[in-house]
C-alpha cells in the first residue's frame, strides 16, 4: 500500500534529486517511489541503465517525474555532456534497485555507461539501495564492494528479507519506502546544514573604466568566492553570487553579473538584506579613474596618458551601515604580501567583521588564479584556526564548518 508522500514534502520539497535506475526486477517498485516524491514536490530527474529499460521503459518515469529520462552517456553535439550536467543539477542521488554488477561499477570508479559516470561526477550526497538475489547479496566480493562505497562516504540503504523473485527467501528485496524516504531525509539533514539560510557571495576582481574599451582591475580570479558559493549551495543555501568574473553556471546559486565596484556595492546593499552571511571574497578594486572618457583613448598625438584616481567605496563598511546590517555574518577576506595575521586582525575591527579568512598572495602555490588556498580564519573574538594549503573548495567548505553555528 502506498504510504503518504506528506513527511516527504517537508524537508524535501522543492529539492533536486536524481534517482538512477538499474536493471532488477525491483526497478517497478522505483517507479512507485518517483511518483510519490514527485506528488511529495520534489523535483526528480531519472536516469536509467541500458539493462533498466529491460524492466521499465523511459516512457514511464518520463510520464511520473514530468521530465525527459537520462539513458545515452553520449549528449547531441553542442549539448552539455548528461553525466556531468546531472552531476551538477542534483543535490541528492538515489541509486534504486542498486544491482550488484552496478555495486562493483561504482565501487571500482567505472564511468563507461551513463549512471556510474553520473555519479562518479556527482558533487552531492548519493543513497543506494541495493536489491539482488540473497545468494548474490551474501557473497563476500558484493559486501566488501559495499565497504568501499561506505568508505567513499555513500550511505546504504539495506535491503529486506522475504520472499524475492527467484522464489528463493532471504535478505536481498529493495527496501521499504519507508526505510528509502527516511535515509533521503537523514542524508538531506546532515549534509544540508545551511537549509534555510541565505547567503550573498562576492566574487572576482571590479573593472573599472577609463574608456569604453580600457579598465582598471586586478588579477584576481574569483575562484575562491565562486568555491564559497557552489559549497554553501551544495550545503542547502539560497545562494547569490554578485560577480564580475565568468565560471560555470551552478544550478543552485543566482548570479548576479557587475563591473565595477560601485555596482558591486549596489548589487549587494539589495541582495544583504536578510542574508544570514556575507562572503566578502571580492579583489574590490581600491580606486577609479576620476573621469572616463566616453570614447576611445587614442594613442597618437599622446607620449604620455596621465590618469586621476579617486577611490572607491569600502564596500564592507557601506554594508555595515544598513539597517539590519547587524543581523548579517560578515566574513571578509585579507589577501596581503607581509604581516598576514596583524593586517587580518585590524581588518576585522576597522571593517566590524565577524570574521576573516587571510591567505599570502607572495605564495606563488596559492597565488591568484590558482586552485588551491592557504590561510588562517580569524574571529572578531581572537579565535584563530590554520589552514594548509588545500583545494580552494575544501576551504569553502572548511570556513562553512566553523562559521554555520555562529549564524544569527
């Protein structure tokens, strides 16, 4: 008997989720579970193996999610490759009926059909629940292909004892829906701790003009506030990205596209309002030119191009001063050449941060432009954590770790 999809709904609903489909005979109970999460208000994607559609057609899943069914690795020339677009767009992967020729795909690191390479470039959480013969489910290769997955930090959803296809009795049937539902949401809960919360995200360096084809800007590329970004999203936030540099589109944030700093601080005296944290990770440039010409510089007749600046607004300091600013964590950033921690520490209290994370851009290992960071996250308190050099995301995700119970 279905059960109802309303305990679902709640935690659930409005979330992305990509159940892949294997090829068991259990595969028509998964088409119950993706009607029920879908009338639940969830939005759900399917991809299927080619042993899939042997037990349930496309055309089903297609007609219960309202969605086209992912089944061809291969995207038509000019399209996103699915297995890297699906990867993106989840936030949560049920793998149900989970086979064991699938087990040892995913355990193994396999990419060669559409499903293990989906979730091999997957960026979120994925639940399997396995189904098999009891024989199969018993075997000691099946459990420690299990064993890795659990390693890999994939959570299992066992499967029941009882009567099962072959006619054979034992443990090996798909798991209840119940038991499904209840692991999404555990999964949901302790991997999306940032639900509810929203986030504004600076990102990249401004440009500021002289002409209209010339600027002023900086060498930073916006790699660590586009990490801030992608990882709080992954985390359940409502993320907005106010941005002047150029990265993949990320199906949970909202970006906000801006040149100079002067935008940049409109964009975010509109998009802080409410926020609970503010990732100031910007290369906010210090100064403009005092006048910018409304057509191209030439560059005959002039030896010489000699330009006025006048600076910039702190943007920190503007954003503070709004009403309800209070209410907002504000993490700022400190990218300095010498005397790292005192410059990170008065930054803190002349901005009114919360706190700041400090890198050494002299470091050419973690210099602009680079993939990886290194650091110290330093609290208005004095609290002070270290980091060492790590990808840019891990210390994303990192600072989101220290930062997530202090949110008002």
């Amino acid at each position: 008997m279905p059960i109802d999809p309303a305990p679902v709904a709640a935690l659930l609903r409005g979330r992305r989720l990509l159940v892949c489909v294997a090829g068991g005979i259990a595969a028509y109970k998964v088409a119950d579970l993706v009607s029920q999460l879908t009338q639940a208000g969830v939005d759900v994607r399917v991809a299927m193996t080619s042993s899939a559609r042997r037990f349930v057609g496309p055309a089903t899943f297609h007609g219960l999610s309202g969605r086209p069914v992912a089944t061809d690795l291969f995207a038509p020339e000019g399209s996103p490759e699915p297995h890297v677009e699906l990867g993106d767009w989840a936030q949560l992967i049920l793998v149900a009926p989970a086979t064991a020729n699938l087990i040892a795909r995913i355990a193994s690191g396999e990419s060669a059909d559409l499903v293990s390479a989906t979730i091999l470039a997957a960026r979120c959480p994925v639940v399997v629940a396995p189904a098999m013969n009891d024989a199969m489910w018993a075997k000691p290769v099946v459990q420690q292909n299990l064993v890795k997955l659990l390693e890999d930090g994939i959570t299992i959803v066992d499967p029941e004892s009882g009567r099962l296809a072959s006619g054979h009795s034992g443990a090996g049937r798909l798991a209840s829906a119940e038991a499904i539902f209840s692991a999404l949401e555990t999964v949901w809960r302790e991997t999306h701790d940032l639900a509810g919360r929203r986030v504004v995200v600076s990102a990249g360096g401004t440009r500021e003009p002289i002409d209209p084809v010339r600027f002023i800007s900086n060498y930073s590329s916006g790699k660590m506030g586009f990490a801030f970004a992608e990882a709080a999203a992954d985390r359940g936030a409502q993320v907005s990205l106010v941005t002047s540099a150029q990265h993949a589109d990320h199906a949970g944030v909202t970006k906000i596209a801006v040149e100079t700093a002067q935008d940049m601080l409109a964009a975010l005296q509109r998009e802080t309002v409410g926020a609970d944290l503010l990732v100031m990770a910007a290369a906010v440039a210090d100064y403009r030119p005092a006048e910018t010409y409304e057509k191209k510089v030439k560059r005959e007749g002039r030896e010489r191009l000699v330009l006025e600046l006048e600076q910039n607004p702190d943007l920190l300091a503007e954003l503070s001063h709004q009403p309800g600013a209070e209410a907002t964590f504000k993490l700022g950033f400190a990218a300095e050449d010498a005397d790292l921690q005192e410059r990170a520490e008065e930054k803190v209290r002349r901005k009114g941060l919360d706190a700041i994370v400090a890198n050494d851009i002299s470091r050419k290992d973690i210099a602009f432009g680079s993939d990886y960071n290194a650091g110290f996250l330093i609290f208005r308190t004095g609290e002070r954590h270290e980091f060492a050099r790590i990808t840019k995301r891990a210390l994303a995700d990192q600072v989101l770790d220290l930062v997530k119970d202090r949110l008002r």
